[in-house]
C-alpha cells in the first residue's frame, strides 16, 4: 500500500482490501500491520479484509500485501491524534440488497471517530450511511463480476452506541460490513487545551484486476 501523502510519525493508518474470493489469503508483507478482520462471504464469493499500524518515524515509500486472488481493491485512510482501535467488528449480509449493514458499536469516550466499510461483488458505487462522510469509494469495473469497497466516517460527539450503519451501493448485492471506532489521544500530561481526531491526508485507492500477488498503488486520490 502507498503510504498516503503527509503521513507523520504517530498516525493511525486503517488498510482496507476487498478480494473476489472467499477462499482468499490476504496478509501484509511487512511486519507492524495488525488484522481487524478478514471476513469471507461464500456466497457472491469474496473477501473483506482490515489492517492497521501505526506510523513510525521513517515509513517506508510503500508497503506490500499478498493477495491469493486475481482480483482486488483497496483503500487507505490514515488519521493523526488517534488512538488505537480497540473497537471494531463485521458481518455478511447473506442477502441479495442495496443495504450493506455493520454492526453497531458502543464508544466509551466523546468525540471518538466512527468507520464504516462496505464491501459487495458488483461494481457498484456507494452512498456513505446516514449522518456518515465518504471517504473512499472504488470499484474494479462496472459488471456484476466486478468488486468494489468504500470507506465512511462519523465524529461520535457523545459516547454512545454509534448505532448500525448501512451505506448504500448502487447495485444489490452480497455484501460485507465493517465498523471500527476509536477515540483522540490522550497524552499522560496535564494540557490546557484538548486535540481532536484530524483527516490527516487524502484517501488513496487503488485495484488490480491481474496479478494475482503485487504492490497496491495509489491510483486516484
């Protein structure tokens, strides 16, 4: 994955990869990257996959993930003055709708951020769930064979249940949804001011229709 522009040490870097497998093996290269979930869906056969690290210092220009499966996409979203999710689930939607439902999670601290992500095979575009923004949006084609997977968020003001988010794809189909949550840092010193959870870059996506092991690229942004 291309480590999105203006990436600093300490962001928090969410990787998500959608493969048109359920039989997939999808993992990182290189070490530091953490798995959330890798959540098949047999029927409409593919796999949704999350990531995440924490920037070093010195990240390298690129990273590589191997990928079981002549077709992918994926997208990278990356956050500064994050903690760690700690927060964070996915289910199939065994059923044929344009609804793609995550489940709901119960955020312990104001201000905390929620993703939804959403994932079918169709190459479909996405609207972001109610109260959510869209921060990634990509398909590998436009057929019924196709993939495509988006990426939204939500500031929660008041800790709470984020409730269950559905985005919307253009097409119905099979899908799979994701949820993470995860509050600002708080540092272990006493500040007379308070940060919150900031866009740190812009959205990078990329696909690969080919190869079956490879580099993801940034190829919109």
């Amino acid at each position: 994955a291309t480590v999105p522009t203006g990436t600093a040490n300490g962001d928090l870097i969410i990787a998500v990869i959608v493969a048109d497998a359920a039989s997939a093996s999808i993992s990182p290269d290189a070490l530091g990257w953490t798995q959330l979930w890798n959540t098949p869906l047999s029927t409409r056969s593919h796999t949704q996959a999350a990531f995440v690290r924490i920037a070093g210092g010195s990240e390298p220009g690129s990273y590589t993930f191997t990928i079981t499966s002549a077709e992918w996409a994926a997208a990278a979203v990356t956050y500064r003055n994050a903690q760690f999710p700690v927060l964070y689930n996915s289910q199939v939607n065994n059923s044929s709708a344009a609804g793609c439902a995550a489940p709901a999670l119960t955020t312990t601290f104001d201000g905390s951020m929620a993703l939804w992500v959403g994932s079918n095979m169709y190459g479909a575009t996405w609207t972001a769930p109610t109260n959510y923004t869209e921060r990634a949006d990509y398909r590998t084609s436009t057929g019924s064979g196709n993939i495509s997977v988006s990426i939204a968020q939500r500031v929660i003001a008041t800790a709470g249940s984020t409730g269950t988010p559905s985005g919307t794809a253009s097409s119905a189909d099979y899908s799979v949804g994701g949820a993470i949550a995860f509050a600002q840092y708080m540092p272990q010193v006493s500040v007379s001011d308070s940060a919150t959870i900031a866009e740190a870059v812009t959205v990078q996506v990329s696909v690969q229709t080919v190869l079956s092991t490879g580099t993801i690229t940034d190829s919109a942004s």
